[in-house]
C-alpha cells in the first residue's frame, strides 16, 4: 500500500470522513481495578519538547501535543483510564485525536473502548484487526482500531508530522513503531525489551524481529521509547538488535546441523551475547519452525 497523508485538525473532505465523531461527548466513567490489573499511580515524564512518556501500571503511554490535538502512542489496561487522561490534562487541555496501538495487547489497548467513547479515534496495523477477534484478555475483549494501514501511513496535526511504520513480525504481526521526525524520537512499542518475547500464536519471529529492527535503525532518531521502561538512546537499539541476529544465526546453524529441538536452547548459549531470552515450551517449538523455514528456503 502506498503512502498516505491524513491531516488531522483542519477542515477538509478527507478529514470529515476520516474524523467523524471527533466531537463526542466525553465519557467520565472509568473501570475500577480488579485482582489481575489493579489501577495504579502513573507518572508523566518530559521526553522532548512537546513529548511526554506517561508510565506506571501497564506501561508506557507517549503523548505528542499539537494545536491541532493531541496523539496517544498506547493506552493503558481499562482500569487505568481515568488516571491516564488526568495526567494528560494536567499536561494539555486540548483533545485526543488520535490513539496508537503498538500491537494488540490489552497493556497497550485496553483503553481503546474509553477513548473512542470520548471522541478519539484508533489507529493500528491492519493485522490487529483479526488478532483481537480471537484475543481474549483478563480485561474482557478490546475494542479494535477504527482505522487501520498496512505497512506505513503519515499523519499531520498542523505542521506537526508523525509516520507510522509496520516493519514486520517481531512481537506479534501488528507491530507498529511511531516516528516523530521533527524531534528525533521514535516510539517502538514491545520490539525493544530486555527479553525478548515473541508471541507465536500472534504471528511474532524472533527472526523477523532482527529485520525489523534493522529497518527502524534507518530513521533518524537519537531517543526511543519502549513499550515500558525507561527511553534509550540509538545505541541500545543497535545492541539488541545485534544479540538477536547472533543468536539467530546460531540457531540457524544448530538446525542446519540436525540438532534437535529439545537441544535448541542449550545450544544457542544466550549468555554469550548477553540476550535474556526466557522462552515457554511453546515459544521454543516456534522458534525451532521458524528456523527450520528459513533452513529450507536456503536449499
């Protein structure tokens, strides 16, 4: 697909089809907490002019201020969502536009059900879509984007720009890092991570997450943001995605050799490149196919 401009603020055609509903009234009744996500305390923190990282329970949320409206990068779990937009108040008046999913998972869009009831509209990889349909959270179900892109879509809030990017599986196959070129930060969701946590059954590969690092590490950032945790510079980027490679190759050599899958782990000696990987039974199987693919595409 090819790229697309959405302007978000000023009135044009597009935008009255694309931002319908945008005046809403807020919703001002949240989701108290319950014994798997009990609501927590979260705090705002500066990142760069007009960027902030809202983090706590669940995660990390990125706020983008414009005078067009604002961009979340991330809700949180339901329960969360009246302590998130109060952080986002104190920080900005003005209204969310838009929201962000990095993926599917309900850390990052438990929220999504409260932000469009207040106006707000969703935004994901067009894979989301059927990975919620049949993701079944603690939480209850999520309530999906309303609007969706393939592998990359601009957005302009006034002379603001942000770029979505679908760079591959890494995590899931809705992967979504958002890029705020004018500051030189990048928002890369769970494909950065001490541990590295593909999920299989979400179309995640530890071997695609390597590439797809290799292609966020083309834009022009100096800070990125996690899907939790603190932001880090380029640099820990270029590590992690040179401890993911070393470790692929090895096991790609392990496969090649007739190793066998219960031996697989063993022999890729993570503690060497210094990757936590801390994969389930599950993890390991797909793991192994993946290689084994890649193996006989090689023949």
């Amino acid at each position: 697909m090819g790229k697309r401009l959405v302007s978000v603020g000023k009135p044009c055609l597009l935008l009255a089809m694309m931002w319908a509903g945008l005046g809403a009234a807020q919703n001002t009744h949240g989701v108290a907490g319950d014994a798997a996500h009990p609501a927590g305390v979260l705090t705002a923190n500066y990142v760069k002019t007009g960027l902030y990282v809202i983090s706590g329970a669940g995660g990390n949320s990125v706020l983008r201020l414009s005078a067009n409206g604002l961009l979340v990068v991330d809700g949180n779990h339901a329960e969360n969502f009246d302590e998130l937009r109060r952080k986002i108040r104190r920080l900005n008046e003005q209204p969310v536009r838009v929201v962000v999913n990095t993926d599917h998972l309900e850390e990052h869009t438990g929220t999504n059900a409260q932000f469009l009831a207040a106006g707000a509209r969703i935004l994901g990889q067009q894979n989301e879509k059927a990975l919620l349909e049949s993701y079944n959270p603690p939480g209850g179900k999520i309530a999906p984007p309303t609007d969706t892109f393939d592998r990359e879509q601009k957005l302009a809030f006034g002379p603001v720009e942000v770029q979505l990017h679908h760079f591959g599986n890494g995590r899931t196959s809705a992967d979504t890092v958002v890029y705020f070129p004018d500051l030189k930060v990048i928002a890369v969701g769970d494909l950065y991570a001490a541990s590295p946590n593909p999920d299989y059954a979400a179309g995640g590969s530890l071997v695609g997450w390597g590439a797809a690092l290799g292609e966020v590490l083309k834009l022009d950032f100096t800070v990125a943001v996690p899907g939790r945790g603190d932001a880090v510079p380029r640099a820990e980027l270029e590590g992690l995605k040179a401890k993911i490679d070393t470790v692929v190759a090895r096991g790609r050599v392990l496969v090649s050799s007739g190793v066998g899958k219960d031996k697989l782990m063993a022999g890729l000696k993570t503690d060497d490149p210094g990757l936590d990987l801390k994969f389930s039974p599950e993890q390991v199987d797909g793991f192994y196919r993946e290689l084994a693919a890649v193996e006989r595409s090689q023949r």
